[in-house]
C-alpha cells in the first residue's frame, strides 16, 4: 500500500510539472501573438504614412476640379484642374490655386483665381498684410488668423486649422485604370489556323506583295477571329495605355466599392497647421522653430478599424468641427459607443509632423522659390521623394566636349516633402 501511494504521488507532481510547462508555454505563445499584433500595427502604420505623404504631394497640385461641362476657357470643362501647391509657387499664397486662366470673375486681368475649396461664406480670401493690397491683391503669403480665416468650428479641409479623414481600402477598380499588358499583339499568329494563300507560311512576313493579296471573303472566314482581338468584338480596341473599363464614364469613375479583405486595416489623419501652430512661441508643446508657408502638417497614422474617425460624439474632449465634420456616431458606420471605444482601445496610432515643398517656382514672394534676388537658385537635390532642379535650371548645355545635362534631375511636379518629424506623444490637433 505504501508503494502505490508513492507512484501516485510521483504521477501527480509529474502531472503538474507537464500542467505548469503547458500554461508556461500558453502564456508565452500568447504573449508572443501580442508582440506581433504590435508589430503587424507598426508596419500598417508607417505605411499610412507613406499614403498619407503622397496624398499631400498628389493634393498639392490634382484633385481640387470643381465641375464638369463645356463652359471652361480650356476647352474641357476644367475648373482648378491643375494647382501650384499648398504654399503657391507663383506668389507664395495659400494653396491649392488653379491656373491664371481659370478665373471665371476676372479671366482676362492675369490675376490668379481664388481657390475652388473657398467657400463664399468665409471671409474674403486674404490678402498680404505686409505689402499694400492695392498693388498685390491676392498675395496671401502671411495673414490675420482671426480676419483672414473662417471662425473656429466653421474651417473645412483644405482650410488651415482643419482636418481630413483619409479610410485606406483596395478599390475593385480604380478610377482610370489601365491593363498591364506593356505591348498588344493585335493579331496572334498560329501556323496551324494560317490562312493560306493569303500568307505564305505562317511567318513569311517578307514578301509584303503576299499580305495585300487579300479579300473579303478570305478576311471573313480565316481572319477574322484575329481580327476581333484589336477590333470591339472581344478586343479592347488600338487605345494605347489600354483602359479597363469599356466606356468614359466608367473608365473616369472606376468601381469605389472596397474590397472586403482590404477594410478596416489602416486609416491616416491630416491636420493643416495655422500659422500659430509654427511661430515659436512653445504652443503647441512642438512649436519650438518658426516656419513660414502653408505646407506644414500633422499626420496621424493608424492601424485599426475605426475608418479614422476620431470622436464618437461632440461630448468627447477636444471635439471641433474643424477636426471631425461627422463624428462615429454620426456616421452610422458602428454598432454602438462600446464598439467603438474598444476598436479605438486595441488600434495603434503614430503621429507625425511633415512639411510640403514645392521646390520649384519663380513668385517674387514665394518661399524657395529659384533665381531670387541676390543668389542663384536652390539646390534641392538630395530631398525626399523626386527631386528639383538643380540650382534653378535644368536642361542641357552645349560643353566644349560633349553635351551635359545640368542637372541629372528634374522638375517635381508634385513637390517634395522637405522633412518628418516623429511626434513622441499626442499632439492634440489631429
């Protein structure tokens, strides 16, 4: 009795040595999935912030047409189909600015028009308080806060002092999407299906005498399947890039509809600094450099599936309009508060603090702008993304040797971003 007493106190301890190595092995393996959770979070977003970045550069320039139709000067229905950057390369104002073209009020003065996204119920666009109005009207290359702007609670992207909520998801199609395929075959040659007499051999492409001895009866019957594929019977016709939609309308618009294993990944933020968010002065906590222009931004970047969405309710702290034009609630995306309390509980959020540069321009007051009086042009080549000319030029020049580029760069038509900063904890306005 006593040796069975032993061997099952022996199978017991041995039992709870396997029991605490099984639960050892558990918590570890949870706490290893916790660690990648964290990590799969970081990459997603840091790559928000790259989407985030290319917003700003694509932005700055595409993006802000305010029609369609017949009416526009350029033909086209164009209304801002092209602008010149957050801090406009032209005069150094509050961008993005269409072309001096497009200014329906006053086409034919040169004046440059006032930006398609101003509403008309805000405060006349701003004038530069440092120079007379009456001989730079539209220069807004500093201005009043509390004059020039819409009030607080009325500021709405791309306004200063406003933010965007960008829901990053794969689109099943694009707007304006093209095929893959780098060169069409329009017509696939097969030995066995060769329509002879008409070609002599499958690859006599020599003797062109051979290839206009043709007919209809002949291009009708052995042909014609090859002559489908480049045709709009089963082809995509002679476009070259070749649209994947089959019509205008579709090819402009694309398909929005998110892919279902593309949601609720990853979302970014952009929040367009006021001028007293870089003056210096200590506030914000990261106002310790003075900047001048109007491309700086803070960049929000998550992982998570809150779509981006900031406050669930105008009762939650910090709430603005300029901030969150619609909050969770009033979307109707979510189920309830909870739900959405918890979403934001287990998302991973990055902030940072970028500048936008043209790197390009001529304006007398633009920042950074080429050629300016007393030296010869910016050198802009080693930044961030594409890069400018270099010190202002760009093109070739005649060398007694040989023909040099001047500069093995070229122009940024989207601009660059000149610099991102890490922001180390919540920068309040986001």
């Amino acid at each position: 009795m006593n040796r069975r007493g032993s061997v099952l106190i022996v199978v017991a301890g041995l039992c709870s040595i396997m029991l605490l190595l099984s639960v050892t092995f558990l918590i570890r393996m949870r706490a290893d999935g916790e660690e990648s959770t964290m990590l799969i979070r970081d990459a997603q977003a840091r790559i928000m912030l790259a989407s985030a970045l290319e917003y700003l550069q694509e932005t700055s320039r595409l993006g802000w047409r305010a029609t369609w139709g017949a009416a526009s000067p350029l033909g086209d229905g164009s209304h801002g189909y092209e602008c010149y950057g957050w801090t406009d390369v032209r005069d150094g104002s509050i961008g993005p600015r269409g072309p001096r073209i497009d200014n329906p009020a006053d086409a034919k003065n040169g004046k440059l028009p006032v930006p398609t996204w101003w509403k008309s119920s805000w405060p006349a666009y701003p004038q530069d308080d440092t120079v007379d109005p009456a001989k730079d009207p539209q220069n807004a290359y500093v201005y009043f806060e509390s004059t020039s702007l819409p009030p607080a609670g009325n500021r709405r992207w791309p306004c200063p002092g406003s933010a965007m909520r960008g829901d990053m998801y794969v689109m099943k199609l694009a707007p304006c999407a093209v095929r893959l395929t780098t060169a069409y075959n329009p017509v696939g040659a097969n030995a066995a299906d060769d329509p002879a007499p008409v070609i002599d051999g499958p690859y006599d492409t020599m003797d062109r005498g051979k290839h206009r001895q043709t007919s209809d009866a002949l291009m009708t019957s052995a042909w014609q399947p090859y002559l489908n594929q480049c045709r709009s019977v089963d082809g995509v016709g002679m476009l070259d890039p070749q649209p994947v939609a089959d019509t205008w309308t579709d090819f402009r618009l694309g398909d929005p509809t998110a892919r279902t294993d593309s949601t609720t990944l990853g979302w970014f933020r952009v929040y367009r600094e006021l001028p007293s968010d870089h003056d210096a002065d200590g506030t914000p906590w990261f106002d310790s450099v003075a900047m001048q222009g109007h491309g700086v931004f803070i960049i929000a970047c998550g992982a998570g599936a809150t779509l981006g969405y900031r406050f669930w309710d105008t009762s939650d702290p910090g709430f603005s309009r300029d901030l969150e034009p619609v909050t969770a609630q009033e979307s109707g995306v979510f189920f309830d508060e909870n739900l959405f309390r918890e979403l934001r509980a287990n998302e991973g959020i990055l902030w940072y603090r970028a500048e936008w540069t043209a790197m390009q321009g001529g304006g007398a007051n633009a920042l950074e702008h080429y050629q300016a009086a007393g030296d010869h042009g910016l050198d802009f080549s080693g930044l961030f993304a594409t890069n400018g000319g270099e010190r202002g030029r760009s093109g070739w020049v005649d060398d007694s040797r040989e023909k040099l580029p001047v500069s093995s760069t070229v122009a940024s038509f989207f601009g660059a971003i000149k610099w991102i900063q890490r922001l180390e904890k919540d920068p309040q306005k986001w």
